[in-house]
C-alpha cells in the first residue's frame, strides 16, 4: 500500500467508511462505524468507569472516523473534555461549542420553517416532544387531553404567525399565545385586532398571497381562534400555561441567544456536511429546565435534519452522543429515529446507569416505554452495575445454557474398616440437567474492573451484539484503558 503511493500524495481519507474500527474488543474483534449505524447503548453504576472508558474511546474514534457529532451534556465538565477529544483526536478546528459568550446561533423554529418542504407540522414536531417531556417531568404522565390541547395551541399559533407573518420564532409564537382573546367578544373587538400581535397575524393573513394548501392551514387557524375564545376559563387557564411554561423555557438569557434570536450561523446541514463536532454546553446540571428543554429541542431538530439529508451529498456519518441518556430519552421519537437512521447514517451512542432510572424518567409507561426504547440499540455495553433489576434484564437477555449436575452419597456400615466394609457400604449416585444464567446477575454487581489507579485504569465491560456470537458465546467480555485528559 505504502509503496503504492511513494513519492504521490497519498488520496485523502473516505468521508464514511463502514469498516472503520470504532471500539477495539480484544482478540481482533472490533464493533466497525458500519455496525455503530445501528446505534449503541452503555450501562454503568456511576464510578463504573463508562465516562473514562467505552465513552472516551467510542467518541475518539467516531471523531477520527470523520463523523460528524452533537454532544448534549448533563454535567459541567464535558463540554471540556469533548474539545479534549476532538483535540487528541486531531479535529480540535471542527469542534464548536454552542453555549454562553460563543457567537454560534440556531433560531430553531425559523430553521425548520426555512427549509424546502417546510410545513407547519415540522415546526410543530419539536414543540410536541417538549410538551411532552413537560408532561412526564413530575413522573406522571398528564392527562393526553391537556397534552393534545397544548399540541394544538402551539401548532395553530405557529401556523397563523408563519402563514401571517411569513416568518416565525419561537418569541413571535409566545407574543401569540399571550395575545389570544379571552372572549368571543374581545375577538370581534377592531381594537383587540389593531393592538395585539395575534390580531396582527390575522390581519396579515388575510391579504397575504398564499397557495391554496397553506391557505387551508391558515384558514384553520383562524378557526382555532375562535374556538379558543369560546373555552371555558378554566380550560384556556391550562392550555396557556402549559404552553407558556414551555415557551418561556426560552425566552431569556444565553438560551435565547442561541434559539429565538431570529438569526442562524450554525445550522445542522452545515455541520453534517462539514463534519463538525458541536457541543451543546448548557449542561442540565447547571441549567436545569432551560438546559434541559433545549437540548431536547435541538436534539429534535438535528435528528430531522440528519433523516432528510442526502447521503450522496453530505456522506458523513452522524452521531447523536449523550452521556446520562436518561435525561434526554423521548420513547416515541427515539424509536422513529432507529427505525430510519440506519440509511441516514446517523445513529445514537447514548449512556445510562440503569434500567429503573430510565423507567422515572419516561413517567407512568416507564417498564414498557423503557422495554422498547432498549429496542433502539443494536450494540449494548455493559459496565460494572449494582442495579439488581439492570443485571437480571440483561442476564436474562444472554440467555441461560443447560448444565450437568452431579450428586453422590455413600452409606457406611458400622464395621470397623476393611476391604469388606468398603465394599459392602451402599454408593449411590445421580446427575440432573438445569438451565442456569451464562451470565448470571451478580457477576455485573462484583467481577467488573471500574478503571482507576487500584485497577490499573482498566475498565471491564460486557458486549452484547443482537444476531452477533463472538466465538461461540452471545456476548464478549471487553477491556479497555482509561483515556487521560
Ligand atoms: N484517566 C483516569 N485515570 C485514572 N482514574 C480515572 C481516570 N478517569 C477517571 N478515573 C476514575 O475512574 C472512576 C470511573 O470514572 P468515570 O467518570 O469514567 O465513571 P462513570 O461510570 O462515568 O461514572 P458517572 O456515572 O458518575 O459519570 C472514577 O473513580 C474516576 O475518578
Ligand atoms: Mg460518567
């Protein structure tokens, strides 16, 4: 190979080779970026070593595969030690932070409303998953009639500012919804019409030039308005607030400068296209709920972005990446993406520390919304674990194998011994067949390496890889050495 090219400048890298080796397993077992396409998820107690370790390599290596990354954080540190990564990794000018003092903007609503086949119902996908995860945040789901009732809000607000206006940020949808009338009076009053933002947006769109589709919406819209005024307080008290304790997620500070400035530098067609490394650094921790709810909305819209991409235009790889998974997990949006990504080449590379955590965070469903979003990932990580119902789901995942048990006694007879008395005891013997765990539960609790300088900074972790045996077993035992950074 290297003679080949001796003297000629050797041809550059390919932007997405699926057999690019992504995380070395030992033994010449590797998990390849064309195998990542089908997105991996990792466990891990915490001090398990799934940072320092799978996580640290897994983004090395995405990063030198030439992919491009969005990274959401949850902890302080990791914006840091991202831009560490891409640094060893040689891509230290692809990485971008979007986060407070950077001048990196993406308007989220008017990016979506921007695009060639824009239509209401994109724009309104992302405000629907936020609705939702405001509903399940307390850990109970709220009733869907006020969910579909906050949904429809937000999507006829959009519809009559965009289709009105002809543009539409998230603050313009918030003047809107604090502006609806309260009264079917106040909706005929020429005063309410001149004076308020919603009026405005009517009146606009009734002189506006629009095709006969949007112009249906529109018309539906104007419909809404009307039946908004004719609700009962009560029922227009908790839709507005439910959509207004969205909204105004972000309306101030930081946030909004990245999101509802009316402005975008740094869109996802961009970064896909160029490879770029963008970290989200409005960690939940810090954030909370505003962190929170961005990252969640720009999650949205970055994986729209990567499924409607041509791939013969932009032919990188995309990696949704998130450590402590669980604050970002959306059941219903997470499956769609699986289901399509592959061709996309995008795929998640996600961590969690257990089952029950992720169970909270998806509210009421959790066991059965948790039991499909795993579905999702094609490739599980196993780190050291002491959650008893984690370890007993993916024991039990592996699978159990028959094993021979072997049992024996002997009778002695009171004879002082001899040849005789040994021969004349009674011996008896028996074996039965049980089926028994490959892995059984406690070996994820006990027998893993958690990195650190008493392990020699080795992290041990199992590898469960759905229709893959690694020499005749259904997982591999892994090993890998702590990143320094
Ligand atoms: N480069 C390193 N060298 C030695 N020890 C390290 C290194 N990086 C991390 N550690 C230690 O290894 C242990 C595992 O750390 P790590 O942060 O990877 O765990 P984790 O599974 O991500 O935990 P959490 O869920 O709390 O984030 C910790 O005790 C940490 O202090
Ligand atoms: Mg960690």
């Amino acid at each position: 190979m290297w003679r080949r090219f001796r003297g000629r400048p050797r041809p550059p890298p390919p932007l997405f080779d699926p057999h690019f080796p992504i995380l070395d397993l030992g033994d010449r077992e590797f998990i390849t970026l064309g195998q990542m396409l089908e997105s991996l998820v990792c466990f891990g107690a915490t001090g398990s070593g799934k940072t320092s370790g799978p996580a640290f390599h897994l983004l090395l290596n995405i990063i030198r595969a030439g992919c491009s990354v969005l990274v959401l954080t949850v902890k302080p540190d990791e914006c840091q030690r991202v831009k560490r990564i891409c640094e060893i990794a040689g891509r230290g000018s692809d990485f971008r932070r979007i986060g407070e003092g950077e001048p990196w903007k993406l308007d989220l609503l008017d990016y979506e409303l921007s695009q060639p086949h824009a239509s209401v119902e994109s724009a309104a996908a992302m405000l629907d998953t936020l609705v939702e995860l405001a509903s399940r945040s307390q850990g109970k789901n709220e009733e869907p009639f006020w969910q579909l009732l906050c949904k429809r809000l937000l999507r006829m607000s959009i519809a009559a500012v965009w289709l009105g206006t002809g543009k539409c940020s998230i603050t313009d949808v918030y003047r809107f919804v604090a502006d609806l009338p309260q009264s079917p009076d106040q909706l005929q009053n020429p005063e309410w019409i001149r004076d308020s933002f919603a009026g405005q947006c009517y009146l606009a769109g009734t002189v506006r030039d629009l095709p006969p589709g949007k112009r249906r919406v529109f018309e539906l819209s104007v419909g809404f308005c009307e039946e908004w005024s004719n609700l009962s307080e009560k029922t227009r008290s908790i839709g507005h607030t439910m959509a207004v304790n969205i909204l105004s997620q972000f309306m101030t500070g930081p946030v909004a400068d990245v999101c509802a400035s009316g402005e975008s530098n740094l869109t996802p067609d961009e970064a896909m296209t160029e490879g770029l490394v963008v970290c989200v650094d409005f960690p939940v921790l810090l954030w909370r709920e505003p962190g929170q709810y961005l990252q969640q909305a720009i999650k949205s819209t970055f994986t729209r972005a990567a499924l409607r991409r041509d791939v013969t235009k932009s032919p990188r790889g995309w990696c949704l990446f998130v450590d402590e998974a669980n604050w970002f997990a959306d059941a219903r949006n997470d499956a769609l993406f699986a289901s399509v990504s592959r061709s996309a080449r995008a795929f998640s590379c996600v961590f969690a520390q257990n089952i029950p955590l992720l169970q909270q965070s998806f509210g009421e469903e959790g066991e059965q919304a948790v039991a499909s979003w795993l579905g999702n990932f094609n490739t599980t990580l196993l780190c050291s674990n002491g959650s008893h119902q984690t370890n007993t789901y993916f024991s039990d995942k592996i699978g159990q194998r028959r094993e021979l048990f072997l049992g024996g006694s002997t009778q002695r007879t009171d004879e002082p011994p001899s040849l005789f008395s040994v021969l004349a005891s009674t011996v008896t013997g028996s074996f039965s067949e049980q089926w028994s765990p490959i892995v059984p539960p406690h070996v994820f609790a006990t027998q893993l390496r958690t990195g650190g300088v008493r392990n020699g900074k080795l992290v041990d972790f199992f590898v469960i890889q759905s229709a893959r045996m690694f020499g005749g077993l259904p997982f591999k035992l892994a090993t890998l050495r702590q990143g320094d950074l």
